[in-house]
C-alpha cells in the first residue's frame, strides 16, 4: 500500500468488542476498510463490563487502592482486546500487530487515573502501516515520564483516538458505538428525532458538554484544537453516521442543531445576603474549596437593594455536600434563609445559527409557555440558549422544543 494511502482511525467502544462474535464483526469491517485501500490504525476501548470488574477485584482487596497499581490493573482491560482482535484480523488474512499505549509511545502526565495526553510518537506505527500493517492500539492508556502505566478516565478510549488521528495527521477519525450518529435530541425521549448528517464542534462540544452521551468532551475538545474531522458510526447499524467538522458558510440555515438535557442538576438558592463587593464569592468560594462545581448562576438583587437572593446549581451528587456548605455560609453572612430543590432538570437548545437569527430565546420560551411549564432559571451563550425546569416537565419540555423547532425534518 502506498505511503500516500488514506489514513483512518477507527474506535470501537465496549459494547463494541463485548464478546468474541463483536470482536470477529469489528475485524471483518475493519478488513474492509485496509483492503479498500486505506492504511487503518483502530484504537479499542476493555470489552463491556471489564473495567468494572477489575475496579470491584480492586475494592475487594483494598477500599481505596493506590492510583499507581489501580492503573497498572484497569491497563490490562484493553490489552486483552488488542490481542484478540489482532487474532482476528490475522485469521482474516489481513496482517495485524497489536500495541499497549506504553508501546507506541502516549505520552502523559502522572495524573494517575485521569491523566492528559501531552503527546505520541508516531514512528512506531508509520512503520508498520507502511508495511502493510493494521495497527490496534490499546486505548484508555498511556505512560509518564517515569515509565508508569497511566489511565485517561472514563471514556479516554475516544481521546485516545482523537489524539491518535492529530498525531498521525489522519484523513477522518471514525467513532464506532452503539449508536448510528449524533441525533436532534435523544430518540428515548422524542421518537421523531432526525440523526445529523453533520454538526459542528462547537455545536457537538455544547452537546456533549450539556448531557449528550454520544462522545466524551475531552474527545471533542481534542478534535477541535487539531482539526481532526470525527465521524460517529454504528458499529450494528450500516450507515455514514455524523461528521463532525468546521463550521460551513451556510451553517446560517441550520438555526438549532438540538436539544440536550441534564437529569442530574440540583438548584439552591440563599435569599436575603448583604448586596455588597465579594458577596458571591463569599458563596461560592467555600462551594469551589469542597470540589464542587457550579452550573448556572442567577442573582436578583431585593427592593431595598441592600440585600440581595443567590441561586446556582450543581451536579445532584454534590446537592448534600452544597446545602451543608451553604448553610454554613448562610450563618456567616446573616443570610434569611437557604433553600434546595433537587427535582430540576436543564434543557438546552444549541446551534451556531443563533449567532444570525434573533428570536430563538423567544420562541423557545413561547414554546415552553404553551405547554404550561415554568422556567426557573435562564443561561445563554452565543450559541446555546439553557434553561432549568421541574422534573417532571423534561419529556413534554424536549417533544415541545422539538416540534417548535421543527427538528423533526430535514434542514
């Protein structure tokens, strides 16, 4: 194959490579792509349940084990499903060499368990591809400066590849999961929503970040920084799945990419606080010592402007930790009173078209008004417009904001 030849990077997720049959399928498609004459490097994440079970062998042995050894283990999940689909791919007759992330060089931090990737050396697997080779990488991993086996988090196997595709300057990177694209909103809760043919990454990037499962943010993150195009592919369902790129002069046409929704937000509120300098991080500086992160913030100041009524929301998690530190805080400051509501939920419209279309946050709100549902809180950016509603709202708010948009048809 000429050196010249298409590079693609392919990953496959856990559900993916779930079993011996995947595994075979996964070799078959990714045969197809080498023999159609492109040089292929395929990135894998620990078959399905793996790396939850090494975490619980961890447990069983020691509550809180040592980052260090946690990542020596959690390591040997993909090493296992490099070796098996190289297996398989050589059974097919299609040349095949297998690498750990220590092996081709993904050099990290020594953040143990979340580490960044700072950089790969790529000689290794250049090498191999122009001899013909399919290169499978190990994803999820890489090593320190010291040499120790580092770990990404979960979801790292799609940084991995992203970061695989930068460094070896790939012609597309392509995502296989177990969805067949990046749809208007998710089809659980609106059965009539469209999948995209493409989005952009800020538009991606706001999904992701906003509650949409499809790809890990730092993934996204890392595409855009490199400019490396990103594909989401079904690896059951045949199709072109979602691109992923720059955005288009006539973006301007597609006003609402979709709609994301967070299940797990948790609002609080501290009414009747001094309106005075430094009064919110008064509130907020315990909130960030304690690791907890803050969503939305909204302050109205009262009507004998002296006092004033601070409300932010957090990840449901972190709401017990929050009150306790709020209520502390509310002591300190002379605050009336503190308030908690746990059953919120965030709906998001994103699109880059909003930059060019006035309006939007309007007919949103109109939207919502019909259907009788209350808005909370309100957060925009230049391309998102959010806003916070009672739980029980979420799937009649999604299916309203749907419809208004008319999402539901091509654009």
């Amino acid at each position: 194959m000429p050196p010249t030849a298409p590079l693609i990077v392919q990953k496959y997720g856990g559900t993916s490579v779930g079993s011996i049959e995947r595994i075979q399928a996964v070799a078959e498609r990714v045969k197809r792509t080498h023999d159609a004459g492109n040089h292929v490097v395929v990135v894998v994440s620990a078959m399905s349940g793996e790396t939850d079970r090494l975490l619980a062998l961890a447990r069983a042995i020691q509550p809180r084990p040592s980052p260090r050894e946690l990542d020596v283990l959690l390591a040997t999940g993909e090493q296992v499903t490099i070796a098996l689909l190289a297996m398989a791919l050589e059974s097919l007759g299609c040349p095949a060499r297998s690498y750990t992330g220590g092996q081709v060089q993904v050099r990290t931090d020594s953040a143990h368990n979340k580490a960044r990737i700072r950089d790969i050396d790529g000689a290794r697997v250049r090498a191999d591809l122009d001899a013909g080779r399919v290169v499978v990488v190990a994803g999820f991993q890489g090593i320190d400066e010291h040499g120790n086996i580092t770990t990404l988090g979960r979801g790292g196997s799609d940084t991995s590849a992203v970061a695989m595709a930068a460094a070896l300057a790939a012609n597309e990177c392509q995502i296989y999961t177990d969805v067949d694209g990046v749809y208007t909103t998710d089809p659980r809760i609106e059965p009539r929503a469209r999948k995209l043919d493409r989005i952009t990454f800020e538009e991606m990037l706001e999904m992701a970040s906003l509650g949409s499962k499809v790809l890990q943010i730092r993934a996204v993150e890392f595409a855009g920084k490199y400019q490396v195009p990103l594909r989401v592919l079904s690896s059951f369902v045949e199709g072109a799945g979602t691109l992923i790129s720059f955005e288009e002069e006539n973006v301007e046409d597609a006003k609402i990419a979709g709609i994301a929704f967070a299940k797990d937000e948790a609002k609080l509120t501290i009414l009747r606080v001094p309106d005075q300098p430094g009064i919110a991080h008064k509130i907020l500086g315990p909130i960030a010592a304690a690791n907890v992160e803050v969503d939305m913030i909204v302050q109205n100041i009262a009507a004998d402007e002296k006092t004033t009524d601070f409300t932010f929301t957090v990840h449901r998690n972190d709401f017990a930790k929050a009150m306790e530190i709020l209520r502390e805080t509310a002591g300190s400051l002379g605050a009336q009173e503190v308030l908690g509501d746990e059953q919120i939920v965030k709906l998001s419209l994103v699109g880059v078209g909003m930059r060019s279309h006035a309006g939007i946050a309007s007919r949103m709100f109109e939207a919502l008004a019909k259907e009788g549902i209350n808005i909370r809180m309100i957060s925009t950016s230049e391309i998102k417009i959010s806003v916070v509603v009672d739980e029980r709202y979420l799937e009649l708010g999604v299916r309203a904001l749907h419809a208004a948009f008319g999402l539901e048809t091509a654009a």
